[in-house]
C-alpha cells in the first residue's frame, strides 16, 4: 500500500493519506508510453497505437483498449482544449508489490494513463548539443525508466547546452535524449541504425526517411563519428512534438549550414504528415 505523506498543495502537512490507486509500474518505470502533438490525424495517431502496442508486448504489459476508444478520447480531449496540447499515453503494469514483477504469468495487468501539455516554443535559433559516453537500456522501446538520461541532460542544460547527443561504446552517434539525430554530408541524409547502433526507430524518424527516398535523396545507416559530424555540412534532430529542428553546434564544433543543406531540411521537414 502507497501513503502520500505530504501534498505541497495545502498550507500545513497532513496527516498521511492511503493511495489504492496506485500502479506499482510507475515506482519502477516499469512501462511505455508514445507522446504526440495534436491535431494529428488518424493514420499519424494509428502509428502511434501501433508502436505502443509492440512495446507493451517487449515488456510483457497486457493490452485491453481498441484503437477506435483511445482515437475518440483523444479526440473529445482535444476539443475540450483551448490551445493545441501534446498528448502523452503511458502504459504502466499494475501490480501490488514489488514481488509482483516475478509472476510466472505471461501477461502483467496494465493501465493506460493519458497526460497533457502545453507545445511549448520551438527553439528561436539551432541547437546546441553535447556528447556524452551514454546508451538508453532497451533503447529500441519508448519506455520510462529515463532518469539517467534525464539527469544528463539537465546538467547539460546547467552548462548551457539545449540537449545531449548519447554516443555509445563504440564512439558512435545514438540519438538525442528524446529524439532522433539526423546529419547531413554532401547531400546524403544520415542517420543512426536502431539494432546496431542503438536508437528509438522514431515515428518522425520513418517518416523523413520515406520523404527522402520519395524525393531520391540519398539515405546512408553508416555509423556516425564525431570526426563524420565535423565533416558534415548540416545536423538537425526530429520527434513528434518538435517535429525537425536544426542543430547548430556538437561540443565545440559549430557545423556550416550551407544553402544546399538548409533547403535538404527544409525540403524533408514539408514532408512530415500530422
């Protein structure tokens, strides 16, 4: 059983209140979770139940919602909203106990949880990244135990970058802490591989990739080094929420931006659907 000891909302402390409601998965960051921008439409939101769905089976979380009921409280939660929110579906697996997680069940009971933000501004001017020697575990799952990432990307925002660029043993690009890293070299548009490299395979991610195959922009999966970086000519990062947004500068290297790569991303970015 959970007590809540203190609620920050009231004046004086509180006598401890019980809290029967309460999945064990979110103590544990036992769950998955897809975030989206809204309005979106319903193959971009079907994408997403997807993904969610095959993430909930790698963790061994049950599944008992249709896609059409999540499409239409979506939908009605929008409608509700005065400004265009970012949706959040978390799934947490819904246990009593730790010693729960043992169960030789196949399937761990789950509920699906359903936040919102504000968009928030995009970056007024490119980004500044900053390496770090760090790999998401599972990080082909949208899952939440995200706290070591987290953390590294706050104190890389006390040291004045904007984000962090996860390079793993090998001294090779993954991705960003919650997005995926793009750069662009003489024209080839390159981009980490997920299995080998260890990245999200991001909603976003795919669809640049079928815009650039669409255009028959050239696409390269070849490992990215920081010295590759330095030779690049453009970096920019993609998710759901931001959609693309360029990079200006990796530690202490500040990439060209030439025309002929602003209008490649320029180009790409028309091409992610919502």
């Amino acid at each position: 059983m959970h007590r809540e000891l203190f609620n920050p909302q009231q004046a004086e402390p509180h006598a401890a209140q019980s809290l029967t409601d309460f999945p064990e998965g979110l103590l544990y960051g036992y769950s998955v979770y897809t975030t989206l921008k809204m309005p979106c439409s319903e193959q971009v939101i079907d994408l997403h139940l997807q993904r969610l769905k095959k993430d909930c089976k790698a963790l061994g979380l049950s599944w008992r919602y249709t896609d059409h009921w999540i499409m239409r409280q979506l939908s009605d939660l929008f409608q509700a909203q005065t400004e265009n929110p970012v949706f959040r579906l978390s799934v947490c697996a819904d246990l009593d106990g730790y010693g729960a997680f043992y169960s030789e069940e196949k399937w761990l009971p789950s509920r699906l949880f359903l936040s919102s933000r504000p968009l928030g501004l995009r970056p007024a001017k490119g980004l500044r990244l900053t390496t770090v020697n760090h790999q998401r575990a599972m990080p082909t799952l949208k899952h939440g135990a995200m706290a070591d990432t987290i953390l590294r990307k706050r104190q890389a925002r006390q040291q004045g970058f904007d984000d962090i660029l996860l390079m793993n043993e090998q001294g090779h690009v993954c991705e960003a802490s919650t997005a995926n890293f793009f750069l662009i070299q003489n024209g080839v548009l390159m981009t980490s591989d997920p299995l080998r490299d260890g990245c999200l395979p991001g909603i976003t991610r795919q669809q640049l990739l079928d815009g650039a195959q669409s255009q028959r922009i050239e696409i390269s999966t070849e490992a990215i080094s920081l010295e590759t970086i330095q030779n690049g000519h453009g970096a920019f990062l993609s998710n759901a929420v931001q959609g693309v947004v360029a990079v200006q500068c990796v530690d202490d290297y500040t990439l060209p931006w030439p025309t002929e790569a602003q209008r490649l991303m320029t180009c790409l970015g028309q091409t992610v659907s919502i």
